[in-house]
C-alpha cells in the first residue's frame, strides 16, 4: 500500500502517519487476485461436457465398476421426450442397490458436474436416477421381476404379450 501511495503521490513525504491498520491489513496484490479468479474459473467449469451418448458411457461404466447385474440398455429416442436412453439393472440385496445409485451419483457429479434426482435410495428396493438425458433403474431382483419395466420399452414386447 506504502508503494501504492508513493509511485501515486511522489510529494507526499512521510506516510506512515497516513497510512493505518486497516489499510496495511486491507491491501493486496494484483498477482493474488489474478490466482484467486483462476481458480474460481477452474472450479465453475465442468470437467467434461454432458452429453446424453457420454453419460450413458459413464453410467455404463459405473455399473460395471460396481457389479451390477442384467444391465439393459435401451434406446429411447424417437419413442419419448422424457430422455434419450433408459438403462435398467440390479443389484443383489437393498444395501448394493443404495451403494451402486451413490456411486453412480458421485461419479456423474465428478465427471460431469450435473446434479441427478433420486428417488427410493432410502428402501434400496428400486432407485430412480434422473440424469435429464439418462434415466437410470436399479432394483432388486425381485423387484425387477414384479415390474418388468424393460418389457414396456423394449422393441416387440407389445407383440410377444
């Protein structure tokens, strides 16, 4: 701040009566401000861009990581607006079910930034994950098997009814 005031007004003459705590505890570098808008760029951008074809391979991914079984993919563009890919699968018991839909939850707000809608996470019989673009089902299996939520969407299952 003393430096400040110099290089502004060369005849101020002595200044350290003009200058106060306040201002010596108040003053900052320019390379400080710099670094610190760096940083708060870094951190507002996603890591990567979210599109429905990317989320669908982080999903994907992450279902394998945490052995869920009878992954199904299905592709639902041109059938309904509400996303563009539904994936079902399950989970042995109600604690892996509620571990796999955390995972998945953490691992698309790490890669991704987008924040998802959960619901059922709490009974781990059947989580719904809304990603927007991806919705995903994860259930127990004899949950799954009451449903039967992938015949509803699955090419030719109205035909084999």
């Amino acid at each position: 701040m003393r430096a400040l005031l110099r290089s502004r007004y060369p005849s101020a003459g002595d200044l350290d009566g003009v200058l106060t705590k306040e201002d010596n505890v108040l003053s900052f570098s320019a390379d400080a401000v710099q670094t610190a808008d760096g940083a708060a760029a870094v951190m507002a951008a996603p890591k990567t861009q979210a599109t429905s074809d990317g989320i669908l391979e982080a999903v994907l991914s992450s279902l394998n990581d945490d052995k869920a079984e009878d992954v199904v993919q299905i592709d639902l563009r041109g059938k309904t607006a509400m996303g563009d890919y539904m994936v079902i699968c399950s989970g042995r018991s109600s604690r892996q079910v509620a571990a796999i839909s955390e995972k998945l939850v953490e691992r698309l707000k790490a890669k991704f930034g987008i924040s998802t809608r959960v619901e059922g996470k709490d009974t781990g019989d059947w989580v719904l994950i809304d990603t927007g673009d991806v919705i995903v089902h994860v259930f127990r299996p004899e949950v799954r098997e009451f449903y039967q939520l992938e015949k509803m969407w699955q090419p030719g299952a109205a035909a084999t009814n």
